[in-house]
C-alpha cells in the first residue's frame, strides 16, 4: 500500500519513523507493505531520515499523485488541511487524520464526501492518542448502549493538575514548568482552558451516541482558576480535581461538557497522573470500562496513525473500504438527541466561599442554598484566617439543577458578608 | 444475518437479552439486523425469554442449518464445543465463541480449518470478558512492536485477594465467600490454581508476539498458598499482591506465566480491586496503555460476543470475511520464538522465611543469597514472636535469575535455624 505523509512535525516523523523501524512486524500484520512514497511538508525534520523517499514542499501535490493509495494528514490546523483531506477524498484516496480540530468542527462536511466517494478517513489519533479508544467505542463496544463517558483527554492539563496537587504548587508556576518542559505550547489556551478537549469530547460523544457533530455546543470550562487550596480541600473531603470531558446519554438528548471535576480518589480515573489519558466508557451490557495512555508524543500518536493505515491495508487486500462507518453508525441511522443546554445539567457541587467571620453568615448561606432546594452533604469552615478576617466556608452539595445551583450564588454573593465570587466545582461520582 | 447460539447457561441468556434489547442500535451500527433464528441448549433458561425463535436440544443440527450463517458457540469445554465448530467451519460458517479453554488448546487447529474455508473465528469474550483488548493487540496496536504485557485476568482470583487485603481474611474464608456468591465454581481449581488465567495468558500473548498457542509451556502458580500475613507484608513495602499473567518479549524467547505477584501500589494496575480484570499492555510505540473493564458475568461477557457480531456483518455487508487474521498476523508470519522454562526467568523476590530467633541467622540467610548473586533491596526482621521463638524474616531482593534462587533457597532452606519452606513471590515494577 503506497501511501503519503504530508506534515512531518512531531507526529509526521513520528509516524515515518514506526514505519521504517517496525515495517516488517506491520507487513506480517496487514498483509501487505505499507510504503511511504511522498513525504510532503513545509521543512524537513532532522528527526527523520528520509533515505530514498521522495520529499515535496508541494502539499497538494500528493493529493493529486495518482501513486498514492492514501493520504496521511498530519499537519494541524483547519484551512489547508481541509482542503487537503478534501482534495484528496475528491481524487479517491483515503486518508488517515490525527486532526481533532478539523474533525470535530468539519467532520460532517468531510465524511459525506468520503461516503459518496466510497473512501475511509479514519481518525483515531485524534483522541487520546496512541490509545484505541475510537476502535473500543465504535467496534468493542458496539453491542452496547452508551450511557455515558468521561475521559482526561489533555495531558497538559492533567500534567498541571497532578503537579499541583503533588507539590502544592500554583496553576501559574507549573504552567511555566510545562511550556519549559515541552508539555504546553506558548500560548497555552487549547489546552488549559479545554477547547482542546472539547474537540476530543465532540467526536467521543458522536461516535459513542451515533449523534452529528457539535463541537460549537459542547460546554467549555478550564483550568486556570483553580486554587492550590482548592485541590487540598477536595483531597480533605476524599477527592481528586481532574479536568474531565463528559458525555451522558438522557432520555431526552445528551450532555456534553468540559471542565475542572471532582472525582472521588477511589475511582481509578482519579488516580491517572502526570501527562497520561483515560477515558472511561460505561456500556449497558459491559459496564463501566477504562482505556489509559499515553495522549501525546510523537511514536504514541503515531501508534494510532499507523493503525489506521492497517486497517485500510487489511480491507484493501480484500478489494474493499474500511467497512466501519466513520461515526460507528451508519450515517442514515445518526440520531437526532439534542445536546442540552449547561442549566440544565445535573450535578453535585464543591463550593468555596470566602465570608467574613460573623455570627450567623453560615446560617444564612444554608438558608438560601435550602430555598433553591439544594441540599449540604458536608461543610468545612477553616478556622485559620486569611484576608484580614476573612475565612473560608467549605461544601459539598448534593445534586441540583445548575440553574438552581446560579439562582442560590447570586442571592449568596450579595450577601454583605461574602466576598467576591463563590469557587465552585462540579462533582461526579460515575456510581 | 442470521445466527445460531448454542449454549444457553449465562452468557448464552446474555448474549440473546442483549441482542433482543439493543437490536436497533445494533443494526444501526452493524448496517443489517442481527437475527437469532436458532437456540440450541440442553435446557431451556428462564433468565430469557425465546418469544418465536426455535429452539433446539440438538445442537449439532444448527452447524448444519443452511439458513444459519454464524454459529455462536458457548457451551463451554473442549470436546463438544470443538466437535460443533469444525463441523460449524466445515459447513462454510462464522464462528464466535467465547470458550478460552478451546481457543488456548485447540485454536492452531482451528483456525488452520477456518483459514482454508474462508470464515471469521472470533473470540474477543475468551479474554478479560467485555474488555476489548484483543481487538486492542490485534488491531489498534498493530503498529507497534509489544514488548511485554501483564493482566488481571481472573475476576474470582483478583476478588479474593481484594477481600484478603481490605480485611486481613485468611484465604480458606474468601474462597467459601465467593463460591456462595457465586464467583467461584464449586471446584475452584481452574480460577484459583491460574489454569483459567494461563488460557487467557496463552492468547494474550500469541496475539501480541505472533506466536502460536501453547498453553502447555505456560507456567502457572495459583494463589491458594498467599497467606494474609503475605499480604500485610507486602503492604508495608508499598506493594499489592496480585495474580497477574504475564508475557514478556525477550531476544531469544518469550516469557509466559501467570503467579502472585507484588506490584508497587502506584502503578495502576494494582489499584484494580475485587471482580474487575484490566490488561497493561506495552508497545514500543505507544508505550504502557491499560485496558479495564469487567472480565465475567453474563451482559459484560455477551457485550464482546456481540462485538464480534458487528464485526462479522460488517464484513458480510461488503461480501468478505473479517480481514484480521486470527491471532493478529498472517499464518505464514507466525514466528518461531520459543518459551523459555521458568527457571530462565529474571525476576525480583519477595521472600518470608520462618526462623528461629537466633543470632547469626540473618547473616548466614545474607550469606548465603550473596554467594547466588542475589542483592537484598530491603529487609524486616519482624519482633513479634509466634510458633514458640520462631520469627519471620522479610525481605525484598533485587532481579536474579530464577535458577539462582531455586539454589540459594535450597540451601537457606536446610540450615537448622530454618523452619519448614521458604514463602517466594515474584515481584515486577514494570518500569
């Protein structure tokens, strides 16, 4: 199988060099050689040594190479790639994509060309990287219905998370360490404040629920206002933060959101550190299920690419398509659940909120949470004081309503013996 | 498609509920309905209910069915249930079965009969119940080279261990637990002695290394002699005790065993409590990756006989067969490295040894281990006394070959001061 790589960043040399390193052990798998005959990208990568393999700066070039089988997008990115992929499809070659914004936002778009053209773009390096979680959801799991997921799905985030908690360190000083280190870019948005996630969770859910892609109405939350006291107070209480996606199935659509959770600490996805991944998937028949990885890095990454490119080998050799639809549903039978609005979300809460030290504050706070039917599991008031007088008044609620839960914190946070907003974390115990 | 179960005790009931329940789903993935046209069982099950489906004590008679196109084996055993799948092959049908004993035993055979008449023989629900990990090794790691990989793979053994730590219970009192829980047969043998184990070891590791099945050179150790003593020891060095199977790719061969083993209680595997099974599982590419779900139980194990359904229609929509090979590569890339015996080994020890409290014990025990090449990391000689004077020391060693150990306990083991057999573990960090 004669294919092509365009984009030879991390993950492009990556993939190149799994491929020349491990082609004989792939051939034994796939039943076929897979050759890399263009490698297309702006530069070249000392990471790799090309040999004989033709290199073009001409990107499109290869989409029009009536030599290449397929075509292996790796360069980010959602303008020159979609043209790209779409070129390609256009020309009858399939394409391999570790792209999960291009994905989650124009994935519609290019999987029914690739239906019409009778092509497979497979993409299971967009999630979670090296780990197979598209193939589990779409294929291992496919005698179930899908109650819900939640994965860690960034693994700057959770890098920041683990050494928050580990050492007691602030957001903004273990950011620092992590761009130093390589594990965050420069400007770190994507990833601290969960649009990268969120593009992770729009195709998780789609293929987990057989619903369109619709990453503009997944609910995104980040990272950076968590507190160093915020992760020691939830550890009091027996928990862990972990930035989670979440995708839950309910009878009349599907929530789909993004942010900073608390998790109890017996729950193995808590226990997932430093840059790894994890996503738990539960099943109506299986239960509840956790695949964990590594979520980036170049031979990680490439892992999935190159499985992909097996996959198509496997079913070329057969003179057929890949004969899994992308989405894991036959696009006839996507269902229509609509993603509902974050109010409308049901969810245990963690509250922090800074009083000062009156008679009578706690009472009051208690009262009002109690008029918007929202019930305390434990509270925490901290004896040592901070802010001149200032203490802070620790919960946990039971599960409420979120439009209940913004009701209950403005009426709280005009109280005159409150200050500044509430900190407030939502809590799930996947029970 | 029109399939055939054969087997109607748990996962047989599963299995027919599931499809029943999720037949839409089902069908809206796999791109054609899923119809059971035959039961052939026995007995008659109440846990489902049949409605028109025909059912059938003769259960050879649906292998010869031409209307039926997959014979879905799950009667258990490896005599009966061989005999209905050759025949199945033999009459040009699929088969999907979850029988690990058969497909440890007998799969070469097998699989040689289905490679020459064309059909599909799955068996995702041999391994780890509902977990997808041999679709993982097969197909969403085919990248990589896999270096070595090690699961909890009996969910009666990992329950019983889980009860033995949280409360300090003696194994003896788990055991008649969980046969009243029915997690455990009435003959515990093959769960606790690690025959079931070393059947799912056994095509963990061909699928993995490309190597054909050998049961027979698996080594197994059961867990009936871990004493709750083991367990509080182990403990204390920051260890759990797990009955782990584990392969590992070596330059000359390949490991494959399956014993208690301690774990450093940060890696996450040994945080993996009670029924559960999960598989680590290391490629050069992707690195360590875990695969968690529930390895039993009657809609956990039907979820991946199911799976496996989907897969086969899949194909059948096309007009082909499944396009995987059976254990991952093509039969005539199956590689030749050998098992090496046991004692060639390399491992690190736990070992509790009965002593009277003499001095000079512990020097002539040090002795004695040194002059095997055989480190000690650390070591507890314990005050407490039992047994009238006797003392137990404790001890963590450095990796050695079994051979050497075999030695040196021997000798430790007919000093005077030593009572009775020295308690050996292995212990593996899989760093």
């Amino acid at each position: 199988m004669k294919i092509a790589i365009c984009g030879l960043g991390t993950v492009g040399s990556g993939t190149f060099n799994v491929l020349a390193r491990n082609g004989f052990d792939i051939a034994a798998r796939a039943g076929m050689a897979i050759e890399v005959i263009r490698v297309a990208s702006r530069r070249m990568n000392p990471a790799c040594e090309l040999g004989s393999t033709q290199f073009t700066t001409d990107i499109f070039a290869v989409a029009s190479d009536p030599e290449v089988e397929v075509v292996v997008e790796l360069l980010g990115g959602t303008t020159i790639a979609k043209e790209l992929i779409l070129k390609a499809i256009e020309n009858g070659k399939h394409v391999v994509t570790a792209n999960k914004a291009l994905i989650a936002e124009h994935g519609g778009e290019i999987f029914e060309l690739a239906a019409r053209k009778g092509v497979t773009v497979a993409f299971e390096a967009a999630v979670a990287g090296g780990v197979p979680v598209i193939k589990a959801l779409r294929e291992g799991l496919a005698a179930n219905r899908i109650n819900w997921l939640a994965g860690i799905i960034n693994g700057t985030g959770n890098f920041i998370l683990t050494e928050m908690r580990d050492k007691g360190r602030a957001f903004e000083d273990v950011l620092k360490e992590a761009q130093a280190l390589g594990y965050a870019e420069a400007d770190p948005t994507f990833d601290v404040e969960g649009i990268d996630a969120a593009h992770k969770l729009t195709i998780l859910a789609s293929v987990a629920f057989g619903i369109p892609l619709q990453f503009k109405r997944a609910y995104t939350e980040g990272i950076s206002a968590i507190a160093p006291e915020d992760v020691q107070y939830a550890e009091e209480f027996g928990y862990r933060i972990k930035h989670l996606g979440i995708a839950r199935r309910l009878e009349h659509g599907v929530e789909l959101r993004v942010h900073p959770t608390l998790v109890p600490e017996t729950q193995l996805i808590a226990k997932v550190d430093g840059v790894m991944n994890a996503v738990m998937v539960d099943g109506d028949a299986v239960g509840p299920t956790l695949y964990y990885g590594a979520g980036a890095g170049a031979e990680a990454t490439a892992s999935a690419v190159v499985a992909d490119l097996v996959d198509i080998a496997r079913a070329l050799r057969q003179g057929v398509a890949v004969g899994v639809p992308s989405l894991g549903h036959n696009p006839e039978h996507l269902n229509d659940l609509e993603v509902v609005p974050v109010e409308d979300v049901v969810s245990a809460y963690y509250l922090r909120i800074l009083v000062q030290d009156h008679p009578g504050v706690l009472a009051n706070v208690a009262q009002i949470l109690s008029e918007h039917s929202i019930n305390i599991e434990s509270i925490v008031q901290k004896e040592s004081e901070q802010h001149d007088g200032l203490i802070p008044m620790i919960m946990l609620t039971h599960r409420v309503h979120e439009k209940n839960m913004n009701h209950a914190l403005a009426v709280i946070e005009a109280l005159p013996d409150v200050v500044g907003k509430v900190t407030r974390i939502r809590v799930e115990s996947f029970s």
